[in-house]
C-alpha cells in the first residue's frame, strides 16, 4: 500500500532516476497500486509478486522476493514497501537485503518502508492489532509490524562502501474500515474473540496507519 508522502529523499532520488531511463523494481508489489504511483514520474517500474495479481497489469514479473529472478547488478532501484515484514519469519537472518543489494546495477538505490508499530492512539493500536492478527490467522507468508532495529544485523553485512541512510515520517494515507470489517466478519464462521474485540475498536475508533521507517542503501560504484 502506497505510503503518503513518500519521504522527501525518496522524490529525489526517482527524479534523478527518471531522467536515466532506469530500471525499478517493486518487489511484493501486491496491487501494483505503488508501481503505478512511481511510473507516474517517468521511470520503468517492474511489479513483482509471488502471485499474478487481482487484474492484468497489476504484475510484472511473478517470482519469490527470497531469491529474486533477476541478474545481480541488473536494475537500478529496488523497492520494498510493508514486505520485509512478512519476509523476517521465513528467513529471520534477513539474508535476502544482501541478495537485493547485489541485484543493484553500481550506483543504485534500494528502499525499505515498513510501518512503524505505534499504539499511541487508539486507531493506530487498531492497526497495530489488526497485522497481529492476521499474521496468527495466515501463519507463514504474514509477519507483524516491526521495528527498524531488526536489520541491523543484515545492513551491518553489506559490503564495505555500502552507504545505508534511515529515517522516518508519518504516514497519512486514510484507511478504510469498511473492507477491514468485511474481511474479518468472514463468510458465516463466528470470529473469535480477540477478533470481535478487534472488529468493535474499529467500529468505534478506526484505523490509523501511524508512522513508517524508510532504509535507503546505496551500492557502491565498481
């Protein structure tokens, strides 16, 4: 899901990228709702997912984003928006930000946003909650919001000369309870309770996304 603003460095860098003829690639691209928003700028973005997508167009490239099929040092931005979180239980290492890294063609960019977890208000701990959940309900494939410092130990084992920025902002986007509710009331099965409690919260409070956390690695020149 698009994040709104994009962080000010972000603009620029897909400005600058824009007037190359570069080479993007939205990794877990989902809707391709984010792709779309990037290619409005004038630069060539990939969607890749692990499944085809909703509708024609929404994917590009259907591949898995643990071992990415592409060439090492062959596309210019790499972009991962709300997956590394998803990511983290199947390879809690986080060796796939090095492979990523390598996917870079010297001189390229790699971003990482994740929402932040933030229970400061009410509609935000409803957020919060709702990914709780949905990653014990789907298991495998489906992690929590996470904090930054859980790539500190993958960013530390990038090559020497990688430049790694990180940073943070706030994430306006509105968020729609409506099809949240729908998806959790389900098809006629009884909620739980922890999913009914959930549900009234929303009902009453809403959603807020809250802060995210951005990563901007850059690979170093050959």
């Amino acid at each position: 899901m698009p994040f709104t603003p994009l962080p000010r460095i972000l603009s620029t860098d897909l400005e600058f990228l824009a007037g190359k003829s570069s080479l993007g690639l939205d990794i877990g691209c989902g809707d391709g709702r984010l792709g779309r928003r990037l290619q409005r700028g004038g630069l060539r973005v990939w969607g890749l997912d692990r499944y085809a997508g909703l509708s024609v167009g929404e994917v590009d490239v259907v591949g898995d984003a643990l071992a990415l099929p592409v060439a090492q040092g062959s596309v210019d931005l790499i972009l991962a928006a709300n997956l590394v979180r998803h990511l983290l239980p199947q390879d809690a290492g986080g060796g796939f930000i090095l492979r990523w890294y390598e996917s870079l063609r010297p001189g390229g960019i790699m971003y990482i946003l994740e929402d932040m977890p933030d229970c400061s208000t009410p509609q935000r701990r409803n957020y919060h909650d709702l990914q709780l959940i949905l990653a014990r309900i789907i298991g495998r494939g489906r992690g929590a919001l996470v904090e930054p410092e859980v790539l500190q130990a993958p960013l530390s084992a990038l090559p020497a000369g990688a430049q790694v920025q990180q940073g943070n902002g706030p994430n306006r986007r509105r968020a729609d309870p409506g099809p949240v509710l729908d998806m959790l009331s389900g098809s006629g099965g009884r909620p739980s309770g922890s999913v009914r409690r959930l549900m009234s919260s929303i009902s009453r409070f809403g959603l807020e996304y809250g802060n995210f956390w951005w990563v901007r690695v850059v690979r170093k020149g050959d």
